[in-house]
C-alpha cells in the first residue's frame, strides 16, 4: 500500500509541475495572437488552459496545431483554427520535448506527426518546449531520432543513414504493417550515435535523396522549461 501511494503522490507531482509549466506558457498569450499547438501531456494541459480562456470571453485567439490529436483536442474547447496558408507566422508554440541537449538543441517527432510540427516550430516567433529533468542530455541521441522518408526511397535511405552510423527502423504499427505519415511518407527510428555536432548531422541527413524532414530541431528554440524536483527552471540559450 505505501509503495502505491508513493506512486500516486509522484505521478501527482508529475502532473502538478506539468500544470504549473503549461500556466507560466499561458501567462505569455496575449489577445490577437496565434498560437502552435504542440503534442504531449503538458501541451494536452495548455490546450484546456487556452480552451478555458476562449470560452470564459477572456482570450481572442487563433490557433494552428502540430497534429490531428491536438487539433481535435482544441476544437472540443473551442479554439478557433487558421492555417499555414492564411497565417504566416505563429506568436508562440508549446510543445512537449523528447529530448533537450546544449544550446537547446532537440530531438522532436516521436509521436509521428514530424513534419507539422517543424513547419509550425519554423514559422513560430518563440518556440517553447517543456519536459522534465530526464529529458536534457549532454550529446542528443539517448532518444531515437525519426527520419521521415518518402516510402519509394526508404531502402537508399536506410543504407544512407547507416553509412553516417546510424542503425535505422522503420516504425510499425502494432499490426506490423509500416506506420504511414499524414503526409504518406514512412518513419525511421534511427539509433546508434551520440549527436555532438547536432548541425552538422543535421545538414549530412537533409542531403540524402528521399528524406523529407527529420527530427533534429536546431535554433528553433527560444525557452526550454525543465521540471527537476519540485521547482520548474527556464533555459534560455
């Protein structure tokens, strides 16, 4: 019983740094913005939170998101939705981290909705991520960094990706059959190497044939929010 509870009170604590991270984002959100919606629990929270804020008349926004989940999740809220095509440049975006390394430098696109999500990170004015302590890393890498690829090319550009040291997978569905973007492309889920120079591989796999977008974020950041304990530090670079 007391192991259960200590359960509870630390995925409490969890939630209640999440909650505080996604109200200092909200405090940021001035009327007539429009903001990026990204994925994960703590993005989940800041969508409610801006949910909550339209609906009580306090808050007139846009918003675009960085998947179908969280659109769906904004438009039960309430949020308002434009596009790429109507708005060129996004205010702010919150998203959820997979992993930080220096200069604030990450890895983005685990759960698969890669390409929206950089397009919306490049066309943001300040770019805000958030995690916990477990997710800043000396060398970028711990986590696997998806390549999204055009389905014809994945053979070349596994041999390709190998070659840089990688070890490429292509993501499955729990049915085994290849995970396909929205955009139609597949995934690779490339582990193998500590990324030290994260623009210089960066650029190395954006000259491969057949890559689409790849999960490298490099200056796109402006404010990391890291949990660690019971306090939430901001990075800056």
């Amino acid at each position: 019983m007391t192991q259960h509870n200590e359960s509870d009170d630390q995925l409490q604590g969890q939630t209640n740094l999440k909650l505080r991270a996604a109200e200092r984002v909200l405090e940021l959100v001035k009327p007539g913005m429009v903001v990026g919606l990204g994925s994960g629990p703590t993005a989940a929270l800041w969508i409610k939170l801006l949910g909550e804020q339209v609906r009580d008349g306090n808050l007139a926004i846009q918003a675009i998101a960085s998947s179908p989940e969280s659109e769906a999740l904004g438009r039960r809220y309430g949020i308002p939705f434009t596009t790429i095509q109507d708005c060129y440049r996004l205010d702010l975006t919150l998203d959820d981290a997979d992993e930080i390394g220096p200069s604030l430098a990450l890895i983005q696109g685990g759960n698969g909705s890669l390409l929206r999500g950089k397009i919306i990170a490049s066309a943001t004015k300040k770019y805000i991520v958030v995690g916990d302590q477990s997710k800043v890393v000396s060398k970028l890498g711990s986590a696997p960094l998806p390549v999204e690829v055009v389905p014809m090319a994945e053979p070349l550009v596994s041999k390709a990706l190998r070659e840089l040291g990688f070890t490429p997978k292509l993501r499955r569905n729990k049915g085994r059959t290849p995970f396909i973007t929205n955009e139609g492309n597949c995934v690779l889920d490339c582990i193998g190497i500590q990324i030290g120079n994260p623009r210089v591989i960066a650029a190395e796999i954006d000259a491969i044939v057949g890559v689409v977008e790849h999960g490298l974020f490099v200056d796109m950041t402006d404010l990391a929010l890291i949990s660690s304990g019971d306090q939430i530090i901001e990075r800056t670079i």
